[in-house]
C-alpha cells in the first residue's frame, strides 16, 4: 500500500489550493513591514553590526605605512594586506584564505546555526540600517502600514523622498568605499568630488550604489530567500545539536488568550499576541517549527522575553536551543563528528597557510623580453637580447637587489646597478644580454634571471627566459 509522507506549507502566506483550479505558480511578495524590538540579542546585533559598518567604513582610510592598509589593486595585479604585497603568483594563498573562510562558516554553522546571517551578514546589516532610516522617515509598522495605505498626500510624497534620498546616501557611500578597496581611496575621493574620475570609476561606484540600494532597499529578505546559497546549503550543516531559535512547543500549547485559560482547561504560555511575528523582518511564524526563512535574528527571543517578563513568566518560550533538547530532552553535545571534523580542518588549514606565509619570500620577479627585436648586433659585432625585469617588493620594508644571470655560451649580463625598491613598489629594470656570436651554436637559450636582496640573506627570486640569436 502506497503512504503518504504527510506535509505542511510552511511558506509565510500558506495558498489554500484546490487541485481541480486552475492556479498561478507566481506568488506575488508580500510586503513586511517588521516591529522594532529592543533586548538583550538586539544589543547584541547592534554591537555586531556597527562593528561591521565601521570595519567597512574606515578600513579602506586606515594607512600602513605610506601604503594603503587594504588595496586591491587590479590595474598593478598586487593585493596589499597590512604591509603584505601579494601578487598574482600569490593565487594560492587567496585560496587558502577562502578555504580557511569556508571552513570556519562551516564550523560556526554547525555550531551555532546561522548566527552569521542574523549578526553580521552585510545583506543583514545594510537591511537593518534601511530599516532604520525607514522607521525615522516613516514611523513605526502601524505608522508604516497606513501610510502604504494612504492616499497620495503632500505628507506622503515627502516622507517617501526623504526615505529614499537617505538610502540613496547610504548606498552611495558604500558604493564609493567598495570601490575604494580596489583603488586608492584619497586619490579616488579627490577626483571623485573634482569631476576627474573618468567614466568607469563613476560606473562602478554607481553600479555599487544601485546595488546596495535594490538589495538592502527593495528585496530585502528575498535576497535571503532566493539568492543566498549559504541559506540553501547550511540546514545540511544543521546537526541535532546546532543552536537553533525555536519556540518550545510543549510550554506554549495549546495557546490562547490569556482570559480564555481556566484552571479545568488550562492554555499553555503562548498568549498568542503575534509579537513575535511582527518584529520578524522575514514574516515567518516561528512557532511553525524550523524554516529556511528565518535568519537567526533573535528578535522574535527578545519579542517574546518582554511577553513573558510582563506576564511574569519565565523567559524563553521562544530561544536558542537545539532539536535533541527541545524533542528528546537530551544534554548539549559539544563532542559530534561534524563539529570535530570540521574544526580539524578548519585548524589544519590555518597552520599550513601560517606556514606557507612565514617561509614566503617577499620577492617577485618577472623577466618580460623586448617585443619590438628578437636580438641585436652592437657595434662590436655581438649579439645582443634586451629585457624588462620586473622587480615586486612584497614586503614591509625597503631592499636593494642585485642582478645577475645563469645561462651557457658565454651568455653575459651588462653592468647594471643594484636597485633600490620600495615596500609594495614595482621596479622596471632595462637589462641587456651579450653573447659573441661565434659561441653561439643554437638560436635559442635558456637564461636564467636571478635577482638578490644585498642587505638581507635568503631573499631571492629565480625567472628563466630565452636568449635568441642568429642561426649559424
Ligand atoms: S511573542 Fe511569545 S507569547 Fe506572543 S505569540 Fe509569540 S510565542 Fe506566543
Ligand atoms: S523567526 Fe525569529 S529569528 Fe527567525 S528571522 Fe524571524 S524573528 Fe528572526
């Protein structure tokens, strides 16, 4: 006998459908219209975001050194990191670093849910500061709901002008501050307000701007819904024992207002006040059980908590819990194989790139040859190759490299100086190859560059080329 598994919509607007109608798949958006809510995790969130938007903010003006602490700078291929220069050679430890960023969002996942999206997600955070500017603009979720409701009003008009001009403020400033990750930022601000910036950068800080203002603005949660893939992937994270916000079932049913409860039929704590559902900025139902909508933001917790307070009762009808405490009263389990697993990787990541980063050598050197002569004769009748080396200081303070060649045939380097480079600075260094012809028995050789720090040992950096000439 076939069974039915039996399901629930969770969805935040359940459609009732007849399966005999005819029926649209599109389900149009609801507008949410969130209550403020203020608590202990609210506090929480609110240390935790502002820490984000000053790190985002001010990171990009903080200096280190005469450089640009963060600078992602494509046009010169060199990301600086706090006095750390990489280069594009320098690939795989931007992959160590994602790697080590996966892990660690997998460890905290498994751990504590999805504490990233409801503290510091940017998604998060940009939401809450238009949030914000909405409620100072626009007033409370009543105020809100009339207004949205309201005819076309002078009132109206300016309230909607002043919400959006403030977005569009936020949005333009991160916009302008993305961008001055990936160019210098002074420079940036300079040309920006003197007209001078040329059409790309006045491009991308308006497609930033745009952006910020249609994902934290207009689509909000739908971000999180439909766009996010950390929301989709991390419930297979989700162990028994991951720290989840659940409403305890058991405590709050049945529920009911309080008036209705009596000492022969009594109502469980839930008095069905729908706070917890106004302040969620989703529009989901927690006490529905464990949805992919809901972000961790805790604010149905602290809704709940001031209920609870006022009723006198004991907090935490709606908190942090997990699945094996709330269905199977069982203790917290810190030792489970996905957590140990992913800690281990996690902590086995991070010591190789330590490592790899401490035996790096801070050098870069690139040997690019003359594209304009394959070779040339001098005066004296000898062959001659002309070369560009290119010389990166990857480290924190200033060096002078020596230059000198490894090759056959009596293949020489004509005297060069030694150079000084400045920390981050990329040095084009003009550099000729000389060869007599008569020793010359191939058109080709392998050359090999090999740039030296004369003031300190162990920096150096190797680069092979090819030296041509005539066939004799
Ligand atoms: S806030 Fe608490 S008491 Fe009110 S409906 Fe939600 S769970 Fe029930
Ligand atoms: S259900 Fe609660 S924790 Fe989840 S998004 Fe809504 S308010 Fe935040």
């Amino acid at each position: 006998m076939t069974q039915k598994i039996p399901t629930q919509d969770r969805s935040p607007n359940p459609v009732k459908i007849n399966p005999d109608d005819e029926f649209d798949l599109y389900a149009k958006r609801k507008k949410i219209h969130p209550r403020t809510v203020k608590g202990f995790f609210q506090n929480i969130r609110n240390v935790s975001m502002s820490g984000m938007l000053l790190a985002y903010f001010l990171l990009p003006w903080l200096m280190w050194g005469d450089r640009q602490a963060l600078l992602f700078d494509l046009p010169h291929r060199q990301f600086n990191i706090f006095g750390l220069t990489f280069a594009p050679q320098d690939f795989f430890f931007l992959s160590w670093m994602l790697i080590m960023g996966a892990f660690g969002l997998f460890v905290v996942t498994v751990f504590a849910g999805r504490v990233f999206c409801g503290y510091v997600c940017p998604q998060t955070t940009w939401t809450r500061v238009f949030m914000w500017i909405e409620k100072i603009t626009e007033g409370e979720r009543n105020a809100r709901i009339k207004l949205d409701k309201a005819d076309v009003s002078a009132v109206k008009i300016g309230r909607r002008i002043a919400k959006h001009s403030l977005w569009l403020v936020v949005a333009l400033a991160t916009g302008f501050s993305f961008v001055g990750y990936f160019t210098p930022i002074r420079d940036l601000a300079n040309d920006f307000i003197s007209g001078n910036l040329g059409g790309w950068g006045y491009f991308f800080i308006g497609l930033f701007t745009v952006f910020t203002y249609m994902n934290a603005g207009w689509l909000r949660e739908q971000v999180c819904f439909y766009m996010c893939p950390y929301g989709r992937f991390q419930s297979v994270m989700f162990d028994k024992d991951t720290l989840i916000i659940s409403y305890d079932h058991e405590r709050g049913e049945p529920r009911g207002a309080l008036k209705q409860s009596t000492a022969e039929d009594p109502l469980g704590d839930c008095v069905d006040c729908s706070l917890c559902v106004q302040v969620c900025p989703t529009g989901i139902d927690i006490r529905d059980g464990l949805q992919f909508q809901c972000i961790q933001c805790a604010a149905c917790v602290d809704a709940c908590d001031t209920v609870m307070d006022k009723l006198n009762k004991p907090r935490g009808l709606v908190r942090y819990t997990t699945e094996s405490i709330l269905e199977e009263h069982k203790p917290y389990h810190w030792l489970r194989p996905r957590l140990v697993g992913y800690s281990a990787v996690f902590v086995a990541v991070f010591i190789l790139f330590v490592y790899a980063l401490a035996i790096r050598v801070p050098l870069t050197v690139e040997a690019l040859r003359d594209r304009s002569s394959m070779y040339r004769e001098n005066s004296e009748g000898m062959i001659e190759n002309v070369y560009t080396l290119r010389i990166l200081n990857k480290g924190q303070v200033p060096h002078t490299y020596t230059v000198a060649v490894e090759s056959e045939a009596g293949i020489t380097l004509l005297p060069v100086s030694n150079v000084e480079v400045q920390p981050g600075e990329l040095y084009s260094l003009p550099v000729t190859l000389q060869a007599n012809p008569a020793e010359l028995h191939k058109t080709k050789y392998e050359v090999e560059f090999k740039v030296k720090a004369v003031d300190v040992a162990d920096i150096s950096k190797e680069t092979k080329t090819s030296f041509l000439g005539p066939h004799n």
